[in-house]
C-alpha cells in the first residue's frame, strides 16, 4: 500500500454514480484523488483506497480502478500505486499500473491521513452461505446498529480459492437501460486467489443514493510493482466456497461525504 496504515481521520468518499455510466455514459463526470482529498477535508495530505472506474480520458478506454494512493500537499510527496483491469481486444484481462490520481463516472473511497494503529482484522475460511464475505461484514453492522448508518473501509485478501469478477468493456454504444443488458456488457471471470482487493461498505443507505458495497483488487504485485498474473477487476463473491479463506484489515469511518450525487437521486 501507498501508506502504512488505516488511521487518522477516517472518511468514506462516495463519488458520482452508476447513473453517468448508465444508460447511457456521460463523459464530463471526471474526478481526481486529490479532489476527493480536498472536498473531504483532508487539507494536509491523505491516503485514498477503493473502487472505481479508471481514467478512460488518459487510459482510452473504460476501465475498472483499484485507488491505492498517499496524496501529499507537494506533488513530488505523493505516492500512487493505483492499479486499472481493462479489456484487450481478445477479451482478455490486462492490469497495468496508474500513477496517476485520475478516475471518471464513479468510486467509493476510504480516505485517511495513512497512520499505524488499531484495526479490524478479520479472518474467514469455508463459506457456508449465499453471501460473500463483504456482504456478510455489512449486514452484520445493521444488525447490531439498527437505524444508524456504518461505514468501513480497508483490503483484504484472498489466500486460497477463486473468485467471481467482472471488468467493464469499454462505453457500450447503445443504451443500457436494464440489469439484465449491464450483464450481457460486463466480461465475467473466474481468477484464482492470492488476490488483494480494497473495500468500502456502509451497513445502510441514510437517503444519499450510497453504493453500499464496492470492492476492487488484482493479484499480487511483483518487486517492479508489475501485476504477476493480469488478473484483476470488480470483486462479486469466491467460487470454491469449501475452500476460500479471506484475512481481511478494516477501519471504521468518522465521517461520510457525498460527492457529484446524480440528480434525481
């Protein structure tokens, strides 16, 4: 990670909306992490993670963005080792480096000022449910906090087993105006763990139009900060459900903040 830690005024960002990729996508919807940083307060630098729609204004294509990123007030200070999944023209999964603070259309972002200290650690194995692992975390929260919104951030990992993820094509050029026409457009794919994805979830919506889950990784990153296999993207749920195990580190959020929320929403 960019930073050491998941301490110190923690945030959770929530940025635009499926709505500027859906049905149709509206391309002035661009954003920066050093933006995010700004409008929530993080006036003296900040650590970003979480998911997103990468840069297609500096990657020339749509993508899925996985933030993981040190934003310092001086620019020669700040620390990006974001990672984008787009796909080739095979349909295949390409994950490249970012080093840039750039996104577009949406992200749900965990924000920091990147300090050691406590957290949440968690450690699952054998899934005997329908939910997957952030799903069960999030419904927990509302079960113990009723009414009273709860919002965490961190990564976990996926040490054994597969998992389901999708990556975006690139801009559907007809309108897709149903869940069923966004399926048929999402390229779906089974990648085999280890894998590192960073998380958001909020346990209820307050009425902002929150996404109330979000998580994006890829596999392991090699002493050049290269991705070993290419595999990366949106995560959905594990596909070996006997043998999965996740170790995952959370923190809860102090604050939340709404950013470029679709009209109408």
């Amino acid at each position: 990670m960019a930073a050491r830690g998941l301490s110190g005024s923690t945030k959770i960002a929530d940025v635009g909306g499926v709505r500027y990729l859906t049905p149709t996508p509206q391309l002035d919807h661009i954003y920066s992490l050093r933006d995010v940083g700004k409008l929530t307060g993080s006036n003296d630098g900040c650590f970003v993670i979480g998911a997103g729609a990468g840069p297609f204004q500096e990657t020339g294509c749509n993508c899925e963005l996985m933030a993981d990123a040190f934003i310092s007030t001086e620019a020669d200070h700040s620390k990006i080792v974001s990672q984008t999944a787009k796909l080739n023209k095979d349909g295949k999964c390409v994950v490249t480096s970012l080093t840039t603070p750039s996104l577009a259309i949406l992200g749900n972002f965990f924000v920091s000022k990147g300090e050691p200290g406590k957290v949440i650690e968690i450690r699952a194995k054998r899934r005997t449910g329908a939910d997957d692992l952030i799903a069960c975390l999030r419904k927990s929260l509302a079960r113990q906090f009723g009414g009273t919104p709860v919002g965490v951030g961190g990564v976990f990992l996926v040490q054994k087993g597969r998992v389901n993820i999708h990556v975006m094509p690139d801009f559907s050029k007809t309108p897709l105006a149903t869940q069923d026409e966004v399926d048929k457009w999402l390229q779906y794919f089974e990648f085999p763990a280890p894998m590192i994805f960073q998380s958001v979830f909020v346990s209820e919506d307050p009425g902002l139009d929150l996404r109330l889950e979000h998580s994006h990784g890829h596999s392991l990153l090699d002493e050049k900060g290269e991705c070993e296999h290419s595999h990366g993207g949106h995560y959905h749920y594990d596909t070996t459900p006997d043998e999965v195990e996740y170790v995952g580190f959370f923190n809860a959020a102090e604050a939340l903040y709404r950013i470029d929320r679709p009209k109408g929403q």
